[in-house]
C-alpha cells in the first residue's frame, strides 16, 4: 500500500472514533445478539424470537433517529456520542443481570425483559448513530472523504468478524454470563476513548428552527438527489430482504447442525470477507468513473451469492458463500459512505445521515424481524430464495431506472442540482 492509503489514519481524532465506535462498539454489540440470539433460540427453538430481537432494537431507534439526527445539527456531537454510549453501557449490564438469573424467570418474562433491554441499547443508538457519523466527517478534510470511507468500514467490518468470534469463543468456556461481561467491559473502554476525542473547533452553526423543519430539510436533500436516494434504497432491499444474518442461529441449529462455535464463524464470514475486501478498497477505491455501475454489480452479487447459500447443506459451501456476502456488501457500503461524505453539507450532515440510519436500520433490526417471521411462515431456505430473488430484481429495475447515473460525472451533477438551504 501507498503512503496515501493511511492518509486518514494519521487524524489522531478520526482514528480514536473508528476504533472506539466502529471496532470496539461493533464487538460488544454483536457479540451481545450472537450469545444472546443463540441462547435465546436454544430455549425456545423458535426463529421468530431472534426476528424479535432485532425488532425491539428498530423501533424505538426509528422513533428518535431523525429527532437525533436533527440534535447533531444544532452542535455538541461529541456529548450526544458520550450520553448515547453510556446509555449503551448501562443496557448491556442489564441483559448481563437478566441473563444470569434467566433459570429464574419464566419465558414470557425472561424475553419481555431482553427485548425491553435491548429497546433500550435501540433508544441509544438512535442517538448514536447520526451524532458520530456527522462527528466523523467533521474530523477529516473533503481530500480524504474516500480513504476515511474505506478505513471506516474496514474498521467496522473487523468489529463484525472479531464480535462473533468473541461470542462463539466464549460461549463455551465461560457461558453466557462470562460473555455478556466482556460486552460490558469493551463499550466501557470505548466510552474511554470517545471521552479522549477532540471535537473541531469549528463546531457547526446552531440550527434554531424548528426541530420538525429541521428533519424536513433532511429528508429533502435526500428525496432530490438521487445518487443518494438510489444508494441508500438498494441497500435497504438487498439487506431487508436479501439478508440472513439473523437466522443462522436456525440455520446453525436445523441445517447445517453445528454448534456455537461454528456459529461464530457463520456470523463472521461475511465480516471476514468485507475486511479482506476493505483493505483492497483503501488502495484501489471503487469510487471512480463507474461508481454507480459498481454499485449495481456490488449488490447483484450479494443477491447471487445469497441464492446458493439458500440451498446449500454444505458448511464450508455456506462459508464460503457468506463470506461472498460481505465482500460484495462492502464494495456498495463504500460507495454510499462517499456519498454520504461527499455530496450533503456540514450543517445539513448530521439529518441526512439520520436518514441514512432509518434506512440502514429498516434494512437490519426490522431485516432481521422479517427474516425470522418469513423463516417461521416459509421455512428458512424458501425464506432467503425469496428475498434474494426479491434483490436481484431490483437490481435490474434500478440498473434501468437510473442508467444515467452510470457517468464519471454523478456526485458533481448532485452538488449542481440540489440546494443546499433547506426550504
């Protein structure tokens, strides 16, 4: 790699966010669902219980995402960063309490409980998420946007393979309990570094209109430019549909018939596959003269490799088609984090990425609710076969419907094209 390919890695601030937010956070939280969704399907042997999980985290993070993206507009993003990970913090000693009294409670106790918890990480998130994105863009100047990209989801993909492990790993030396208290002990460290981050001292202007204009104008710039409304579309149906994260616990269990170890690997191969992937992409960048035709292609192969993991009884065919997944789902997260760097200005950042987040989090928490409820209606391979098919197709719908964006010219024609003052 060349010198330039760590250019965003030598911001002291931009680096302590990634590792604290993007690895360190990505970690515990996923570790926390793979034991928790593990232990929880053990007990009830239903798949709509892991759907259930995912679900109690969306909804309240849909409910005050814009309302937090609006917040990060008005200033002070760091604070909104440290509340919402303390928030985070205090969840995840809760589902660390509950879980080893779990032989106490009955089940319909034990899961109101998990799912009231883990609501609350959700509530956090929300606030989270659109605070230490906007945060992150303004930690590292226009000329690293595509680097600081590519280190970022590098960052957060290592978070998605090593969280699994983590949880597969120790599942069985140190139980569940053991597990839920290295969860507690990462997001405390990562509160540590948030806490050492040094916010710009160019904070943006304070945003005094009202809060419901303020998310208005969010969705405004987002709705009028349609390289970022077509990428961030596409990635809510190849995941919403298209993903099956949520259900390998069923597909550990009933198909493949491994136990939670290997489990860990499923979960992780797509991670594996996106770092591996990432670390190319910081050196060769896919955004260039034919990014939303790699977009396309991206997400074409996600769906395809999809399909045949739908079939597959084979553990290391199934491995391997998962870690198919995360490379190609890397390649369009790039893509969309450029854009999302790129294309809105400072002081409407912080509402468009809370857009984002309603998107990404519809494609994942409420993905994963419709994966375990399609699972349970369907059956589990006739469940993945439909929502891949369902990717594919918009794929092709969207390579018609917007054959014109495939130019070298596309994030230049969205800044000549929206206003950047809201109305």
């Amino acid at each position: 790699m060349s010198a330039n390919a760590f250019a965003a890695l030598k911001l002291r601030d931009f680096t302590l966010l990634i590792v604290a937010g993007a690895l360190l956070l990505t970690i515990a939280l996923l570790a926390q669902e793979v034991a928790l969704g593990y232990a929880l399907y053990q007990r009830t042997r239903d798949p709509l219980t892991l759907g259930l999980i995912g679900l109690s985290a969306a909804v309240p993070y849909l409910l005050v995402a814009l309302y937090g993206g609006a917040l990060a507009d008005r200033g002070r993003r760091k604070r909104i960063v440290v509340i919402s990970v303390s928030g985070m913090l205090l969840g995840a000693i809760v589902l660390d309490a509950l879980m080893r009294h779990a032989d106490q409670l009955s089940d319909f106790a034990l899961l109101t409980s998990v799912y009231l918890a883990v609501a609350g990480v959700g509530l956090a998130r929300g606030f989270y998420g659109p605070a230490a994105s906007a945060l992150r863009a303004s930690l590292i100047p226009p000329a690293v946007y595509a680097n600081a990209s590519a280190w970022s989801s590098s960052f957060w993909q290592l978070g998605a393979v090593l969280g699994p492990l983590v949880a597969g790993f120790l599942y069985a030396p140190i139980g569940l309990g053991g597990t839920l208290l290295v969860v507690v002990v990462l997001i405390a460290i990562a509160l540590l570094l948030l806490v050492l981050i040094r916010p710009p001292a160019n904070p943006p202007a304070l945003n005094r209109e009202p809060i419901l204009l303020a998310i208005r104008g969010g969705f405004r710039f987002v709705f009028q430019s349609r390289p970022l409304l077509y990428s961030i579309s596409l990635d809510l149906v190849a995941v919403l549909f298209g993903g099956v994260v949520a259900i390998l616990p069923a597909f550990a269990e009933d198909v493949l018939r491994v136990g939670p170890t290997w489990l860990g690997w499923l979960r992780a191969a797509p991670s594996i596959g996106a770092v591996l992937t990432l670390l190319l992409l910081a050196r060769f960048s896919p955004v260039g003269t034919h990014l939303w035709r790699n977009m396309l292609l991206a997400v074409a192969g996600f769906g395809l490799a999809t399909l045949v993991f739908a079939v597959s009884t084979n553990l290391w065919l199934s491995l391997a088609m998962l870690f198919l997944t995360g490379a190609f789902d890397s390649i369009s997260v790039v893509i969309r984090q450029y854009l999302l760097n790129a294309v809105p200005p400072d002081h409407l950042r912080g509402r468009v990425l809370a857009v984002n987040g309603l998107f990404v989090t519809a494609s994942n928490e409420i993905g994963a609710f419709e994966s375990g409820a399609a699972a349970r209606v369907l059956g589990l391979r006739s469940s993945v076969l439909a929502g891949a098919s369902v990717t594919l197709v918009v794929v092709v719908w969207l390579w018609w419907k917007a054959r014109d964006l495939i130019t070298p010219q596309m994030v230049a024609a969205a800044h000549a094209a929206i206003s950047t003052e809201p109305k």
